[in-house]
C-alpha cells in the first residue's frame, strides 16, 4: 500500500496506530456515529468481499486495506445485515466479525453453513485457541485474531479465494472414486459405500479430497496445511486435527475407532478406504 499511512484510512475520532507492522485501533470518541450498510464501488472483473464489523475503525481500516488491494468491497456492522448483502450482493468471501449485538458473528457463520459454501475468514478479537477451534468447528475456513498484521490478512484472503477457485462445483479436479467413496462437487458431499451422501464444508471437502486422492500413503501435517489451506498456518498445530475429527464424525461408523481415516502417530493421517 505505497503511499498510504494507517492514519489516512481513519474516521474522525479514531486513530490507526502502527507498531511492529500491526495496526490497533484508538478510539478518541467514545460514542461514535452508528455504521450503515454501504455500497461499494464495483470494479469490473474484481473479487467482492463483505466484511462484517460493528467496531468503525476496524471496518474503516479493514475496507481500506482490502480496497487497495482492488478488491470490490462491501461493508455491514450486524449480522442480519450480513445476511441480506449475501443474498443481495453474492459476494466471493465474508470477513465475519464475532463479538457483534443481536446476531454475532457464530450465528452467521451457523446459519450459512445450513445452506452455502461461501468462504468465511472470522476477524475477532476472541484470539484463544478454543474460539479459533470452535470458529473452525462451525465451518469457518480460516481464523485471524485481532490485532493483525495487514500483509497477513491479505495473504489469507488470497489463499482462501485461490482454494474456492481451485474447487469451483463441478470441476473434474474435484471429482474423486475410491473403492466405493465418491467425492460429489456439485453438492459438497460425498457418498459412502453404503449409499449414504454427506454433505461437507469447503475445508471439510478438500481436506477428504487430498486424503482420498493419497489412499493409503500417510500425509504429514506440514503437507495436508500447504495442499488444503495452501500456506503454512504457524501456531495453528491443531488445524487439522480440528477437520480430521469432524470428518470422522460424518464418516466413520464408530468415529473413536476409526476405519477410514487413521493417524499415524507424530506424523499425519492416511485415508484408508478398504477399512
């Protein structure tokens, strides 16, 4: 962002402070002005990102940053807001706020996974490994704490959009058959031998896809973070031992003794489908 400082994104009132490449927020106006939903300016052919934020300069900031970056960007502060700019405005990733009035930020992320696979990346303050593994739990694709480095932020915007492009419904990269598991694109399922169909987030989806697509080879969790979350999560050991228990929790018959999806110890996983 040359040419730009942290201080010429902030509303009057707030200031962006830089220290060691993270920006906090100061608030010097403790009742600010209520945020509208706003309109971005759509710019052909550009990526639209909604970001979801009851905070002014973390929305203000997170907005500019991205709108540098030539993103279309789209703006609500509650998450029923959020819901109907989704609808409205179908944008290509939410960058999701938790700790917001009425519908926080876990209730969005809750009622989107009922029915779509927009790619959500949650920005909040709750930083504690427990809030980071239940974000992921209810199908977040990714979790950054506040405060964050911006160059960070921007990479895991291009990473998860690069994994939903790479896994666009109906792509014959995604389509995969292993002795009676197949991966089902279009609907974000898989069925098992048995016949049974079942449903899975994005992250969910590409995590079985590479251990199907590797049958029977273990894969360790350095390779499992770099195909599936295509970089390096440092600090986020638990990652995919957080993705490896839900799936198992939809696929294997008796998910403490797993058949399917085995562990092998101080290395990674292997998929197994002979059971």
């Amino acid at each position: 962002m040359a040419g730009s400082s942290p201080r010429s994104a902030a509303e009057p009132g707030a200031i962006f402070v830089a220290r060691s490449d993270k920006w906090y927020n100061i608030s010097t106006n403790p009742d600010p002005a209520p945020i509208v939903v706003q309109d971005a300016e759509v710019r052909p052919g550009a990526m639209r990102i909604l970001v979801v934020d009851d905070d002014r300069p973390s929305l203000k900031m997170t907005a500019f940053l991205l709108k540098e970056e030539g993103y279309t960007v789209f703006t609500a502060d509650n998450g029923r807001d959020a819901l109907r700019m989704i609808d409205d405005k179908t944008p290509d990733l939410l960058i999701l706020d938790v700790m917001m009035p009425g519908m926080d930020g876990w209730e969005v992320t809750r009622h989107l996974r009922r029915s779509t696979t927009l790619p959500i990346i949650i920005l909040s303050a709750k930083g504690e490994t427990s809030d980071r593994v239940y974000g992921l739990d209810l199908g977040a694709d990714d979790y950054l704490a506040k405060p964050f480095e911006p160059s960070e932020l921007l990479a895991r915007v291009r990473s998860v959009l690069r994994r939903a492009e790479a896994f666009t419904f109906g792509e014959p990269q995604s389509q995969l058959s292993v002795e009676g598991f197949r991966l089902d694109p279009v609907n974000n399922a898989v069925m098992l031998p048995g016949g049974r169909s079942v449903e899975l987030t994005p992250i969910e989806f590409r995590l079985l896809h590479c251990l199907m697509r590797n049958n029977g080879r273990v894969l360790t969790h350095e390779q499992l973070l770099s195909t599936v979350w295509g970089y390096d999560y440092e600090g986020y050991s638990n990652q995919v031992a957080v993705y490896v228990r839900r799936l198992r929790s939809k696929l294997e018959p008796d998910p403490d003794h797993p058949r399917y999806i085995l562990t092998a110890r101080g290395l990674g996983y292997r998929f197994e489908a002979a059971g």
